[in-house]
C-alpha cells in the first residue's frame, strides 16, 4: 500500500523533478521525445530571433521571449513542474504560430495569388 502511494506521488509530480516523474508516469521514450521537443523549439525559436534581428524587431523579440520562457520551463521542470503544464505546450505552440505568421506575411509581400495558400508546411490547397 505504502509503495502505491509512493507511485502515485511520483507520478504526479511529487518527485520535485518533472523530468523523472514523467519519465515514471509516461516511460523513458515518451519522456525523451518531449525534451527533444522541447530543447528542439529553444532551439528553433533561437535561432529565428537571431535571425530576424535586422529585418522584424517585434517578430525577433516575440521569439526571444518564447526562447526565454522555454528556458525558464527547462529549467524549472528540475524543480517540480509538472510537464502537463498548459503554459508549456502554448509557449511551444505560439513559437510556431509567430514562425507560421511571419511566412505568411512574407508570401503575401511576395505576391502569392490568394487563390493558392499553403494548409500544411508543403501543402498547396485551391481556394
């Protein structure tokens, strides 16, 4: 009985290391994957801040910020925070989004008729 608290302790974020509770609630392979995920959009959001320094102030800052929250989430998941933690996720998603945005604009400043736009990432849908 003692060991089934234990458990469910752990799984729950108790252990004051997120990355070790979820590896015991989810395993190893999908606790992997989501620190691949997540160095995988530091990464990104990084370098397209770098990047965009000269052409998109504001797109460069918003992808600073979300390389800086994604730091601090690293960082903190050390401490207890529980991966199912919503904030992460939309953080990760709105790094993409801000990315998915800055193309459209540019393809719109490029000319692309509005009777082709782009659903998925290689994806040509008539409309």
């Amino acid at each position: 009985m003692a060991e089934t608290s234990q458990e469910m302790s752990l799984a729950t974020g108790g252990f004051h290391n997120g990355y070790l509770a979820s590896a015991l609630a989810l395993g190893i392979p999908a606790s992997l994957f989501f620190i691949c995920l997540l160095f995988g959009n530091i990464f990104l959001n990084a370098m397209w801040a770098y990047s965009l320094q000269k052409r998109d102030s504001f797109l460069s800052e918003a992808h600073c910020f979300v390389c800086a929250f994604l730091l601090a989430d690293a960082v903190g998941i050390f401490v207890g925070t529980d991966v199912n933690d919503p904030m992460i996720w939309f953080v990760m998603a709105l790094g993409l989004f801000t990315r998915r945005l800055r193309d459209r604009e540019a393809r719109k400043a490029k000319g692309v008729p509005a009777s082709v736009r782009r659903a998925f990432v290689g994806q040509l849908v008539p409309q």
